[in-house]
C-alpha cells in the first residue's frame, strides 16, 4: 500500500487551492509563490527579491516584517487567543476603537468591526438600511453605487459595485432596488492628469437625476470610493466629492466612502476624506488598518446615526455582527500599526513623496502603448491600449515581466496600477518605474 502523500509546506502540490480572483489553470502551470517578506521586499521561492510596488494588494502600508506588529500578535495570542464578540468583550477592540475615533474624520467616532473590505461594505449597507428605518424613514430602501466601483464581493457590495466581470455571473441575483451613478474616468478631457483630474464634477449631478425618479424618500444611501482603486485608480475630479455630499446632504441620503484602500494613507491624510476635505456618514476600511498582518475591517459611523440606534427600548440595538469582530489578534495587529504609522508619521509620508512619485510616473507617458497615467499621493496607474487580440493581455503580460524583473505590480485589465508601502525611499521609486518602463519597452 503505498503512503498516503504528505503536504509539504515548502514545495506543496497546488492542485487542491482554489486560487481567488486568479486565473488557476495559468498560474498552477506557472507559479509566482512568496515565501518571506521584509520592508519593501519578497522573496520568492526561488530566492528572488521582488521590489514591492503594490504593498501586497494594497494592505501593507508600513512595510513588511515589522517587528512590532508581529511581536504584538504572538503576545496576544499567548495571552487571550479568542473571546465572544456576542455580549461578551475584551479590552482590546474598545482600546482600538479610541484610538481609531481620534484619528478619523470629525464625528465618524463608532466603530463596528469585521474581518475584510467586504464585510466593512455589507456592514456600512446594512446600518445605513437599519438607521433610515430607526428615523422613521423606512421608505428609504434604495441604495446607489457607482459604475467601476468595488466594494467587495458580498452580495450587498457586489450589488452596488459597477466592474461587470464580478457581476455578471450573479447578476439575476444582486440586491434589488439599485442604481449607480456613471464612473469619472474621461481620458479624452483627463489624460496626464497630475492629482485630481480637473475635469468631471458634473457627473454628481447624476445623482440629482436619481432623486428625480425616485424620490429621495425611497434612497437610503450612495457609496463610492472617494477614489476608485481596483477598477484601475480612477481619481474623483476636483469638485465631485464636495458635490456629492452638498446633494446627498440636501436630500437626505447618507453618503458612505469605501476607504479599503485610501484609508491609513495611502494618499495622504489617514483618509481620503481629510485630504478631500469631505466628511461622509459613513466610512469603511480594511487592509491597511493591521498593515495587512491579520484580516481585519473597521466602519465608521457617524455619532449621529449611532445615537438613533441608541433610542429604541433596551435590547440588541442592530442584529449584526461577526463571530471575529474585534478579534483579539486582529485588534493587537492594528493597535501595534496604528503606534508605527504616527511614530514614523507614515500618513504624511504619501503627501511629502507625491511631487516625485507623480513626476516620476509621468515620465513614462511616451513609452509604447501608454494612453493614459494617473497619480495622486503614493498610488499611480499606468493605463495601456488593449492589444487587439484581447482586453487585458497586455496588462497580464507586463504584470508577469515585472514579476520576472523583481518588481510587483498589479494590473486590472490593461491598467498597471502601483501602490507601494509608504516608507518607499526614492531610489526605490526609480527601481520600481524602471522595471515597468523595461517591461514595457521589451513587450512594445
Ligand atoms: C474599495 C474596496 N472595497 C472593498 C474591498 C474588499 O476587500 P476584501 O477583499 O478585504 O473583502 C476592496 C478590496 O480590494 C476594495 O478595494
């Protein structure tokens, strides 16, 4: 009888993982395995370092390998592995949410936690629905989003994401009762814009329109992210975000900002919203928020709509949750990340780069095929003409040229879109871009 196989954590077989959001046949015939990461680096299994221009998928905002946060982990899980997150609490996940609350923007100061951008989506949803009816405004059941957004795959932010390739499998079976408002990607107006692209506010005014058929009595909520990241970094025109909120404000629709992957940073300010200067009512994130250690997502909820919630007879005053909510690795992960981000004052990081980041970007306009590049803080997109033989090729191969190059990017579709850790120096900037700019020249 011969032995049952082992797995072997080194060299494991890779038939039995289903690989998401990942072209599995592909990749299984053409691995790309880390094995170990520090400050902007991996390492593959075959002993490369790979420059990281994507602070792994947007989470990783201070590094890898930080001592701290790992050190704050397995103290944690040491001393208090799990406990009930269901009329049950520990210390941590309160500590978190004060420490969160004094850093967010003015009056988001509730904080409900989950485990991933997804759920953060779905959460901010569902309180958005429950505090319309809490106010007496049951009527108020419509939720509207926006085309290329995404918020996850949970079926409330699929539902009001806008990227067809996530929804048209389930599409006879997303929420009723949604609409989105048209994207703000106008390359023709926009192209080589430095920071936010001056041209595009009117789109909000879509959203007047919704109001027109609807009524604004039957809208509960509008989410978007203040700058889209996966459909490609598509940066809100100057203007749009302030009339977004001048008209959800007028009519009595809460305004959520998704904030997976702008919030801790990512373009300076801890939020989007403090570098925007708009304040939503709500407010989601995830990944940055642990430094990507440990899955985690915190909403943000305005005072306001907390306090209504609070009115009602005694009792469980919203009927949500999770059973990792505040989870005790997770809160000692994002108490250790907060402490790193202040002390190396990471949040300003991204504003004090921008200058160099965009110019150096920019200065791949003229290599083959660049139609457009985009840029604000320390996040970038390089966007690509399709290759006739097929949407997205192009990108793919750039994507995995890189990789053979030692560099991290990611692409969507045939745009490379780079978000490196913030503590990237400059030099590293110019490795990073000169990668991409010879992955692009090589596949002219
Ligand atoms: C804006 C936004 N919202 C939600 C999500 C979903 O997060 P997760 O993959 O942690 O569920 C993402 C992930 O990239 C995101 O970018």
């Amino acid at each position: 009888m011969s032995e049952p196989s082992q797995p072997h954590a080194a060299n494991p077989r890779l038939d039995d993982y289903w690989m998401p959001f990942t072209a599995n046949r592909q990749f299984k015939a053409n691995p790309r395995l880390l094995e170990s990461a520090e400050g902007m680096y991996y390492r593959s299994v075959d002993g490369r370092q790979i420059l990281d221009g994507c602070a792994g998928l947007w989470c990783c905002n201070a590094g890898h390998g930080r001592r701290e946060i790992s050190e704050a982990v397995a103290r944690q899980v040491a001393t208090l592995d799990y406990a009930p997150s269901f009329q049950m609490g520990h210390p941590l996940p309160f500590a978190l949410a004060e420490r969160l609350a004094a850093i967010a923007p003015p009056g988001l100061n509730k904080l409900f936690f989950t485990n991933s951008g997804s759920e953060s989506a779905d959460t901010a949803l569902k309180i958005a629905l429950a505090y319309q009816r809490a106010i007496g405004q049951g009527t108020r059941t419509r939720l509207i989003g926006r085309e290329l957004g995404y918020h996850g795959v949970g079926f409330g932010g699929l539902s009001v994401g806008g990227m067809l390739g996530n929804r048209r499998a389930f599409s006879a079976n997303l929420l009723p009762g949604v609409d989105h408002l048209p994207h703000t990607l106008d390359i023709e107006r926009n192209a080589f814009s430095r920071g936010l692209p001056a041209f595009g506010a009117e789109q909000a005014d879509a959203l007047e329109r919704l109001v027109a058929l609807h009524g604004a009595e039957n809208i509960a909520a509008v989410m978007v992210e203040p700058m889209s990241g996966s459909a490609g970094v598509i940066l809100p025109p100057v203007g749009y975000l302030q009339r977004l909120r001048e008209i959800t404000r007028r009519h009595g629709i809460l305004l959520i900002f998704d904030e997976v992957i702008t919030g801790f940073g990512r373009v300076g300010e801890a939020f989007a919203s403090q570098r925007w200067g708009v304040v939503p009512d709500i407010l989601t994130s995830a990944k940055g928020l642990t430094n990507g250690a440990v899955p985690m997502g915190a909403v943000f909820v305005h005072q306001y709509i907390f306090d209504a919630f609070m009115q009602g007879p005694d009792g469980i005053e919203l009927f949500h949750g999770y059973t990792y909510s505040g989870h005790p690795l997770a809160c000692a992960a994002a108490l250790a990340a907060l402490d790193i981000y202040q002390k190396e004052e990471l949040f300003q990081r991204a504003v004090a780069l921008e200058d160099y980041w965009c110019a150096a970007l920019l200065g791949l306009r003229d290599l083959p095929h660049v139609v457009d590049i985009r840029c604000v803080g320390l996040v970038g997109a390089v966007q690509l003409a399709a290759d006739p033989a097929g949407a997205g090729r192009r990108g793919q191969r750039v994507f995995e040229q890189c990789f053979r190059d030692g560099a991290l990017v990611r692409c969507t579709g045939d745009t490379l879109a780079l978000s490196p850790p913030l503590i990237i120096e400059r030099e590293q900037i110019d490795r990073l871009l000169e990668i991409l700019a010879g992955a692009l020249r090589q596949l002219a």
